[in-house]
C-alpha cells in the first residue's frame, strides 16, 4: 500500500490570510458606515473626512479622520475633556463678536461606531472565515 500526502499548508495559509483582508475592509467600511450617521454635521466637513484603512502588516483597520478639530468634537474640550480646562474663557469669533464659553461637550462619534458593534464586527470576521 503506498499513501500519498500533500502538503496544503501554504495555500491554506494564503486563503485564511485573505479571508482575513476581506474582513477587515468589511469591518472597516461598516464602522465608517457608523462613524458617519453618528457625526455631527455643521458644514460636513468632518463626517466628509472619516475613513479606514486596513493595515496588513498588523493585520487590522483604523477608523478615523485628519480632520484638525475631529479629537475636540469626539472627546470634548475645557471642563468637559477629563482634565480639560476648569475656567471659562473668551475667544472673538470671524466677525468680530466676543463670546464667553466653558467648552464644548463630547460628542463621541468614532467610539460608539467601533465598540457599540462588536457583535456586528465579529459576525463579519466569522462569515468571512468560514468562507
């Protein structure tokens, strides 16, 4: 009797590590998908600026924007941040007119994109594997 064996391994790896690519953009798009219904809106500038990007060195997916004001927006500012500034303050706006604040309040748009779906995020990753 002569048994044969082939070895599979490599083209099982390959398929398991594309399965795991796809995924991830899966993943990601659907957390953008979030992120933007959650955002606030004033000239849409930021929900605009929100994406994702699958790393595949880690192999994972960021979710978030370059937007230069997107941090104060998500996690708020002055006595609102944790830390934040405990005193009002004065700033001048555009047009010339003086106003007196205490911050703004977070309003989180990116967390509960990622974190309030993880179910949904690991039905994905387990459809995507079981093929």
């Amino acid at each position: 009797m002569q048994i044969e064996i082939t070895d599979n391994s490599e083209k099982v790896k390959e398929e398991f590590e594309a399965a795991v690519m796809r995924a991830l953009e899966t993943c990601g798009l659907v957390a953008e998908g979030h992120a933007k219904k959650l955002c606030p809106v004033d000239t849409g500038n930021l929900r605009g600026s929100i994406s994702h990007t699958v790393d595949e060195a880690e192999p994972a997916v960021y979710v978030g924007t370059n937007s230069e004001y997107a941090a104060y927006v998500e996690l708020g500012t002055g006595k609102y941040y944790p830390g934040g500034r405990p005193t009002p303050w004065v700033y001048q706006d555009a047009k010339g007119n003086w106003h007196l604040t205490h911050g703004q309040r977070a309003n989180p748009y990116l967390k509960p994109a990622v974190a309030d779906h993880a179910e949904e995020y690991r039905k994905i990753i387990e459809s995507e594997l079981k093929g």
